[in-house]
C-alpha cells in the first residue's frame, strides 16, 4: 500500500510537519502531489495538503486517507516548492504558506456535528437539547442557540452524545440546470415523427435539438422557442431529453463591454525599454528589470506589447497593481487588449467569484492575470513574464503571515520559468533602484511624458505663513483662488488628504485633556456624521463629550482636519461646487469605489476629495489643478520610510494633473516647506531624492544598506512584554555577529492594541548567518507561552514600523 505525506490544517509548531497517511486502494491511481484531502486527526478530521507520496513509512498503524477533495492537484510542484522556500523566507508554517496560495473559498471551513449515541436514553438528555434530537440523530454544532450550548457540552460529558468534526469545501462550483438530448439525431428524427398531434410544443423541443444537439442551459431553451418548461420536463420523462447541471463562472466582467485596442507604434523610448525585455522572453531568459519611468510615460503600452509576444509564444503573464488601483481603468486596458484571455483577482470580487477566475487560470483558459498581492501565485505552468507595476508600493508586502512580498515570489518564479520580470514605477524603492545602479537589476528609462505633455508646474505654500496673516482656514489662499478658477472654467480637481474622519483628534483647550482609546495607546477620532469617537485600531467607539472629563471646560477643540471637515468646508466656501469624497467611509461598499470614480469620470462633481487612495493611477483628462491639504501628515511617522512614502505619494498625486492636452497645477500645502521629500517632489526630482535618501540610510544603517528585522511582543502585562522583550534582545546580541546591530527593546509606536502591551526590537544586518536559526530558536523557546497569552511575531525585511 503506498503513503502519502500530508501537512495538515492546524498551524502551530507541533503539527508544522509532514503526517503519513495510508492511501486507499480506490485512490492509489487517482492520488497525486499537491491535492487536498480529509484526514483524521486526534478526534477530529482535517484538511490537509498532499506534499509526498512513498512506499514507505518510518510510523506503524497509520491511519487511512478518509476523502479527496480535489480530482486533480490545487498546488502545482512549482507551488508545493514555493511553499517550502516561504517557510524559509518568512519563517510561516507550512500550512500558512499553502493556504496563502490559493483562494480563500478553498480554505476549510470546520464544523461539528452533535450524534446521539445509539445506546443514549432519549429521556436522559438535558430538556434544552431534546428538542433538537427529537426528529433527527445529528444536530450541528453551528445551529444550536447560544444558550443550550452549555446544556450540550453536560451531554457530552456524560457520553450520551457524541461530537463529530466535519470538514466543508467551501468551494462551491455555480450550476444552472441544463438540457441534453438522450439521442443521436437520427433517433430523434424518427422520434419526431411518433408524435401526435397535440404535442406541438415537444416536436418544437424536439427538432430544435435535431439543429443544436449539444448542452443548452434550460432557461435559455426556453426562452429561445419561447416555451414554458413543461414540454421539456416531460420529454426528460419520457426519456428523450435528459437534465444536466451545467458548470458556470460568476463573471464579474461582461468581456463584450470592452472595446478591443491594438497596439500602438511605440515611441523611440519605448522602443529601447522593451528591445531587452523582448529579447529576454525570446531566449528564455530570467532577468530582473526596473522600468523607471515617470506618470503618464507610457509603461503600461510597454507592458501589453510585451505580454503580446509572451502570449504570442504560448505562454503566460502576471500583471500586478496594487489592489487601490486595480479601478475600471486598469481592467479595461488588459481586456481591451487581450480580452476573455484575461482573469482578474482583487479584494471586491466575492469568494465565489475569485475561486471561478482562479478555475481558469487552473483549467488555462486564460493567459493573463491582473491581480493584486496574491495573484503572484496564478497556478500558470509556462509563465514568460511577470509584471509588477508600481513597485514601490507597500502592500505587496502582505503584513501577516506569511508575512511575504509579491516581489521576492515574482522573481522565485521568474527563475524557475526562466522569464523576465519587469518592475515598473515614477518612484522607485530605494532598494530597487539601488539594485538597478549596482547591476542586479536591468534599468529601463522612460523620461518623457506622452505628447511631451510637461509636467505639472508645482507651489508649495507654507501653511505657518497663512496662519500668520490670519488665515485660519485649511484653504491657503493660493489654492483657494485656484480651486475658484478651475471651477469657473469647468475643469476639475482633485484634493488629498491623507486621513480619514472628521478631525483627528479631540482636545480640550483649558486642560490640554485628550481623548485616547481605553485599549489602545492611539488618540480617537472624531466622526462628525454620528458624533462618535473611534479607535482605527480595534473599533472602539464611544459619544463624543460636550465638556471635557478632566475639568468639565466646555471649549473642546476638533484638531486636525479628516475629508469629512474638508468637505463641509469646502461645501460652505463654495456651495455651488459639486463634491465626491473617497475614504475609508464612503468606499467601504462593495463597488463604492468604482461607482464613485465613474461618476467623478463623468464629470457629474468638479471636486474629488479623499485619502491616499485617489492618488494612484486614475486618468482623468480634465483634472487640472491637484491640491495636497496637508504634506506633512506622513513625514512625522515613525518609520524610517516616512520621507520615501511622502516622496512618493507627492509624486503620484502629481501626475493626476495635466495628463492630457490642458496643462495641469499643483498645489502642496505644508508646515515643513523645507523638507527635502517635499522640495524634491515639487521639482519631479526622483535622483535628487535618491541621493539625498540613500545618504540618510547609509547614515543611519537603514535599508538598502542593512536587511531588517523587526520582532514585536505583546501581552496583556507589560512587565511580561518587558522581560520577554529583553531576554530575546540579549540573545540576539549574543548569539549574531558583531557587525549586526540589535536595538532594543523599546515601546511600539503604538505600544498598546486591544489591552495588550507591545513592545519591539530591530535587527540591522548586512550578513548573517546564524540569524535564521536563531530566530527559529527563539520560537521554540516560547512555544509554550505563545500558545497561551504572549505573542511574538518576526517580520523579515518589514515595511510597517508600527
Ligand atoms: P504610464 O503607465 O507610464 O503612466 P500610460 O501607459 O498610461 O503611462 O500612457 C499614458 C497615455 O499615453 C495613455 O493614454 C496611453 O494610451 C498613451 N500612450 C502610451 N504609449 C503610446 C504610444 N506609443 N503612442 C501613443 N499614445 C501612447
Ligand atoms: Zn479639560
Ligand atoms: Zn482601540
């Protein structure tokens, strides 16, 4: 009998290993590397992965295989291996790294079951659990009333009834009812001619099927010949038709929609970024290339006429954006060009409807795939290039575990298919770029804009000035005038804030008193719209006071200003003006977002106002004035990064105006005008700032010169967070080498979540050896405690500080 090795679904140290199972006769032909299956374990059936098959185990008395849930391998060798490396890389749990490859429908989902046991006196039972036993011997678990439960678990107690652990595929395929012929066509031609008389609507059934024998979907039988479905039902029963259930995707695109684009003849620049690339891809060759090139240069075009060729090859291309730009637009100019060859992956889509685009991908009947993150692990099996567009942006970096980034996977991948990679964005990483200067990576240049459109005229306003002449509003007067302008001409604009809600913060101006979350370390925000305050962090909300806690003043302050205050602000300054606010809070919807830039794209409001998600890839011709209400809110973080993120996001907001044939405008309004993040991106000076930038890391041993680490403990008493903290910073400095600097430990920015402590140490490394096994070593050292209250986590190259 042959054996299969199984990581199964419960992530803790203990299980993080293979399990040997035997596999039944039934399903030793069937049975493959990379299949889910239903295994028992202790009392209970798991999930499990399939990740070896031998004929031999070191274990006796292993247990069967108890079900498949897949005819086929969900995980691909490629993506088994992955897997294995994500382990090593980010030190996750087997277990983690495979469920991060596919879609969350193909998660299990647990449930237990309740068994009256047959030897059970059905009068023995507790009163509160006899009625859900009366008619039937089984009950779940999920369906019993909160307040019998305890009445349940007395039962089991005392062995009358029984628990069974039962595990769901979640991943449901969608059917329509369907309809076949039983027949060839010349059966049915003789059948057609047996009729009588008064069945005229069969014969019409019947010799439709006599020009279309193939599947149709009932429905659309019916409403082809215009019939009710009675004439159907009864040939089924006659046993001339018969009913199917016929698979369906939920397609959350109608691909006719899209108007079909060809390629355009590339300018000379474009024209020398993709000769390597295409070069590559026709030698099948791996190779890592940054695509710099400022908004609006034409990258994009660059990317389709690649992935033409790789297509044309046959073979298949990762795009990803990030999940905020992934809008309308984006989409429209992959199907436009590639049309239903291409599937989409992003967080609006529903469980059903990503586990049918992943189906595609799985049963190629796509090539290409738009996604964010998680779409670097498409299960494609000939891939010839992968793309990533706006590199620099964090969330590629998935910020639980595995705590992995798309970019590291993308290029495991490339060189495992021995395909180009290709990094696109108007600001590179720091370390990207890094790599281009040294050589690593290949660095592609586009330093012109499309119809040599300049780039925004850009005027920083000190906001310190304004408040010194007086004006207290959060429109300085030159943004003021020109929002007016736009206004009067008809064109549009669009506003950043980098916040949410309706002020920041609420103060009380007599005694300094302000109103923090009881547990969390973060002040409240104040929303306006329900006068509440809330906790961003855990959700806690609480009314808004009309005096102060501390000394019963009346003269609470709003400080700061959410979109929220803008928009009221701007509705008061300017009541004819017609606003769409983006945020958090109006966006939280399914298709919000889309709804809301589709009417911003129809020129129905003249002002988009909202958070940092409207600074990313949205086109719109006629915004011609972009203002930034506050530059600073980012730069003040504690991260090392704030001044790149500010960079950055100054940068793109930029490149919203003037995209097209009217010249556009920027405004930055900011209370630190001499910053150099600032300066240099009001001048579209990315080297200036890489310069500048990569002088203060190499200053300060950040990356690119050093690889961190960034481990963060927490726990309900902060004098066990303080200890542990400790104890592993000090073996850290002992155990790792004496160039690797260990700082530490220290209060978390925010040094307390949800009642529990948290405190934080930084590792700085260039070379490190031991690093790893240590790291491993300090898991196991709380392994115990972490199962209790303390959590530890480690986050390798990390991208959030706080
Ligand atoms: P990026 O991705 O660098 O921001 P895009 O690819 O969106 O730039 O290009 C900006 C605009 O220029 C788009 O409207 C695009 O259709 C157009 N464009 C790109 N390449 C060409 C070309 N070779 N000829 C004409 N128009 C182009
Ligand atoms: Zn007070
Ligand atoms: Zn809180």
């Amino acid at each position: 009998m042959k054996i299969a090795s199984v990581i199964v679904d419960v992530a803790a140290k203990q299980t993080d290993r293979t399990f040997d199972y035997l596999i039944p006769d039934k399903w030793e032909d069937i049975l493959q590397q990379g299949m889910r299956v239903v295994v028992p374990f202790g009392p209970r059936k798991v999930q499990g992965f399939v990740v070896n098959i031998k004929n031999q185990s070191e274990f006796k008395k292993l247990k069967p295989i108890a079900d498949l849930l897949d005819p086929y391998p969900v995980l691909t060798q490629e993506l088994l291996q992955i897997g294995h490396w994500l382990t090593e890389k980010t030190l996750c749990f087997a277990i983690s790294a495979f469920q991060a490859m596919l879609p969350a429908a193909m998660k299990a989902a647990y449930d237990k079951e309740v068994k009256l046991l047959g030897s059970t006196d059905f009068h023995a039972l507790h009163e509160d659990v006899q009625p859900y036993l009366k008619q039937r011997s089984t009950v779940k678990l999920s369906d019993v009333k909160q307040e019998h439960l305890s009445a349940f678990y007395r039962d089991i107690q005392k062995g009358y009834l029984e628990v069974i652990y039962i595990v769901k595929n979640r991943a449901n395929k969608k059917t329509v009812k369907g309809i076949k012929p039983l027949y060839e066509t010349s059966r049915l031609q003789n059948l057609l001619e047996q009729f009588s008389k008064q069945a005229e609507k069969q014969k019409q059934v019947v010799s439709f099927f006599l020009e279309h024998p193939d599947e149709i979907a009932l429905k659309d039988l019916c409403e082809q010949l215009n019939v009710t479905q009675a004439p159907v039902k009864a040939l089924v029963q006659k046993g001339v038709l018969m009913e199917t259930d016929i698979e369906m995707y939920r397609n959350p695109y109608d691909d006719a929609a899209f108007q079909q684009t060809s390629a355009l003849p590339l300018t000379e620049e474009q024209g020398q970024a993709i000769a390597p690339i295409l070069q590559t891809i026709e030698e099948k060759k791996h190779e890592v290339f940054l695509m710099y090139g400022v908004t609006g240069s034409g990258k994009t075009e660059v990317y389709l006429q690649s992935i033409d060729q790789v297509l044309k090859d046959g073979k298949e291309a990762i795009v990803l954006v990030p999940e905020i730009s992934l809008t309308p637009q984006m989409v429209k100019r992959f199907k436009g060009r590639f049309g239903s060859k291409v599937a989409v992956l992003h967080s609006g889509l529903s469980a059903g409807e990503k586990y049918d685009e992943w189906r595609k991908i799985q049963r190629k009947e796509v090539s290409v795939v738009v996604g964010a993150r998680s779409a670097v692990f498409a299960p494609f099996q000939n891939l010839g290039i992968i793309i990533i567009d706006e590199e620099h942006e964090t969330s590629y970096k998935q910020e639980e575990t595995p705590r992995y980034h798309a970019r590291d996977v993308a290029i495991y991948r490339g060189e495992y298919h021995g395909c180009p990679v290709v990094l696109g964005s108007a600001t590179p990483t720091l370390e990207s770029f890094a790599r281009a200067q040294k050589g690593v990576y290949q660095l592609l240049t586009l330093s012109k804009r499309m119809n040599e459109s300049a780039l925004p005229i850009v005027d920083i306003i000190d906001m310190r000035e304004e408040l010194r002449s007086g004006n207290r509003s959060m429109f300085s007067g030159l943004l003021f005038e020109k929002i007016q302008d736009r206004l009067e001409k008809g064109e549009q604009i669009v506003l950043l804030l980098n916040k949410r809600g309706h002020s920041s913060f609420v103060m009380c101006r007599d005694c300094g008193f302000v109103h923090s979350c009881p547990h969390c370390e973060i002040s409240l925000t104040y929303h306006r719209y329900n006068h509440l305050l809330k906790c961003h962090y855990c959700g806690h909300e609480q009314k808004a006071d009309v005096t102060c806690p501390e000394c019963s003043s009346d003269h609470i302050r709003y400080f700061g200003t959410g979109t929220q205050k803008v928009e009221e602000e701007l509705l008061k300054l300017l009541p004819q003006a017609q606003v769409i606010r983006m945020d958090v809070d109006t966006t939280g919807r399914k298709g919000a977002h889309e709804r809301l830039l589709n009417q911003f794209g129809e020129q129905k409001a003249q002002i988009l106002l909202g958070t940092q998600m409207i600074a990313k890839g949205l086109d719109f011709p006629n915004v011609t004035l972009v203002g930034v209400l506050s530059a600073d809110t980012m730069l003040h973080l504690p991260d090392f990064r704030s001044s790149e993120k500010t960079f950055q996001l100054l940068t793109q907001v930029s490149g919203r105006a003037g995209r097209h044939h009217l010249p556009g405008e920027v405004v930055i309004q900011t209370y630190t005008p001499e910053h150099y993040s600032i300066q240099l991106a009001s001048r579209h000076d990315y080297d200036g700032f890489y310069q500048q930038e990569m002088m203060t890391r190499k200053l300060h041993q950040y990356p690119p010169f050093y690889y961190t680490v960034l481990i963060t403990v927490s726990h309900e008493e902060l004098t066990k967070v303080v200890a542990v903290t400790d104890k592993i910073a000090q073996f850290l400095r002992q155990k790792l080498s004496d160039q690797t600097i260990v700082l530490g430990p220290v209060a978390s920015p925010i040094a307390r979540v949800k009642d529990r402590y948290r405190y934080q140490c930084m590792i700085k490394y260039k070379l490190e050896p031991e690093l790893i096994p240590a790291l491993r070593f300090i898991i196991d050292r709380y392994q115990q405690e972490i199962q209790q209250k303390l959590t530890i986590t480690i986050d390798l190259q990390p991208y959030s500080m706080m």
